[in-house]
C-alpha cells in the first residue's frame, strides 16, 4: 500500500452507545496524517456499504482521531461496482470516500506503484483547495 500507511488494526473495535462494531481494517497515513478505514465486500457495491462505511469513519473521527490528525478517510473495496450506482450513492456525501473494485490476482508492480500515486496526489490537501475534490471520490 506504500511507505506512509501504517498498520492500526483488523476488525478494529468500535463502540458506539451500547454496540460494538468492527472496521475491517484500520490505517494510518503519515502524509496525510490521518486514520484510513477499510471495508471489505466480496459483493457487488450496495449503497447500504457506503452507509455502514460512513458510520465507522465517523466513529473513528469522533472516539479514535487525535486532535493533532485530519479527518478520517473511507475506502470500500467491492468485488464489482456499477459507476453509476457508486455516483448516485456519493452525490450527497460530503466525507472522503473511495469507492473501489478489488482484483482476484496481483497486477504488476508498476500499475500498483502508479494507482497508489495517483490516489495520493488526489487526496493530499493544498492550500487552495478542499481535502478531496468532489468529482474524484467513486473512481
């Protein structure tokens, strides 16, 4: 995943009011400095995910972030997603999320290397411009 994502925790636990929940996997950015959540589906992409999601990352900003970190960032790897579905179902969501397909197999590094860039680029912050523009949280 690249030099600046620290490892936090699977099945990360949260508790909100008397429930306890799990986040599938839990990181940390060094550069961006502040905690990724990942959720795993092995179905295709429901709208209901990006629901459940949002609700881990604001757990995580409001009982897990430190006062020093930006506010925590959301990724939802499906099996398969339809574009449009993933449009409709982020239109009105105003937290950073990356909606995403997973590959069975390993593509080759280079690819690897450069997908990772290109998110980085997209969600590192400027000083004249918000965390993550709004037209590049499904891709």
């Amino acid at each position: 995943m690249g030099r600046d994502f620290c490892f936090v925790g699977s099945k990360y636990p949260v508790q909100v009011g008397k429930q306890d929940f799990e986040v599938d996997l839990v990181f940390f950015h060094r550069g961006l400095q502040c905690l990724v959540a990942f959720e795993l589906k092995t179905e295709k992409f429901k709208p209901a995910d990006l629901g459940q999601l949002s609700f881990y990352v604001e757990a995580l900003d409001r009982d897990v972030r430190k006062p020093h970190e930006r506010p925590s960032i959301g990724v939802l790897l499906c099996a398969t997603k339809d574009d449009e579905v993933v449009e409709y179902a982020l239109a009105r969501t105003t937290s950073p999320t990356l909606v995403a397909e997973y590959q069975t197999f390993l593509p080759p590094k280079e690819v690897l290397r450069a997908k990772l860039h290109e998110l980085y680029a997209r969600l590192a912050p400027t000083d004249d411009a918000p965390m993550v523009p709004r037209g590049t949280r499904h891709r």
